[in-house]
C-alpha cells in the first residue's frame, strides 16, 4: 500500500511540474520596469504640461494624479489595461493606475448584479484589503514614529 502511494505521489509530482509555467525572473522584472517606467514618464509629461500652463506643483500632482485614474479606469472599461498587467506584472499593478483598475474592474464585472448587489457590494473587493492595510499600516509607523520622537530617538 505504501509503495502505491508513493508511486501516485511521484506521479502527481511530475504531473505538477510538466503544467506549472515557469517564469523568468529577470525578464518579468525587465516588463515591470518597463511598464512602471512607461506609466511613470506618461505622468511627468502631465506634470510638466501642467508646469507650462502655469499650474502650481500641488495642483499640477492633483491633476496628474486624476488623469492617470481616468486614464486607468477607461483602459480597463475597454479591457486595454488587464493586458497591460498581465504584460507588467507589478510595473502596472503599483502605480496609481493599478489601484484605479482593482476599483473599476469589480465594478465593470458586477454591474450585471445591480447598483447595490452588484456594484455596491462588490466595487471593493480587490481595493477594500489594500486600502485596510495601508490605512491600519499607516497607522501603526506613526505611531512608532511619534513613539521614538517622543523617547529622543528621532
């Protein structure tokens, strides 16, 4: 009964390893910074077009920031920005951008479900943990921050 098992087991492990994808690390970190540096020079070129209009630094940010969402959130509406991510990996994933795709996506695939159950209910899914954590992670550096400022650290 053993030597069944063990043979099922090496079966099943080479079964894994013929269809699991490899990946090349390398090239998928040489997409990623392609993609983020694509995303990243599409928004300088915002910032300096608001720059030589005469907007200042804190509006021009504002409105490379809205730009950037709008543009995301079109992309993903035409099913364009999904094949980005997959292309760049984390490169679209991290930017603004990929936050403003985790927003729309839910909301495009349940509209279907209606304004409440669909895309009331399921809008954050992908968003709601990365704004949680970000939100609670914040929280918890400044509160180690104030603590070694208050101790002289800093």
């Amino acid at each position: 009964m053993d030597k069944q098992k063990l043979e099922e087991q090496k079966a099943y492990n080479e079964y894994v390893k013929e269809v699991t994808p490899t990946h090349s690390l390398p090239k998928n970190m040489a997409k990623a910074f392609l993609t983020g540096g694509i995303i990243c020079v599409i928004g300088q070129g915002i910032l300096s077009y608001c720059a030589n209009i005469g907007l200042d630094k804190d509006t021009s940010g504002s409105w490379c920031s809205l730009i950037l969402v709008l543009l995301s959130v079109l992309l993903t509406g035409f099913n364009i920005y999904p094949k980005i991510a997959v292309f760049g990996g984390a490169g679209a994933l991290v930017p603004i951008t990929g936050f403003a795709n985790s927003v729309a996506a839910p909301s495009i695939e349940f509209k279907k479900e209606g304004q409440v159950f669909g895309i009331g209910c399921k809008i954050f899914t992908i968003a709601g943990p990365v704004i949680l954590y970000g939100i609670f992670s914040s929280w918890v550096l400044g509160i180690i921050y104030w603590l070694l400022r208050i101790s002289g650290i800093f």
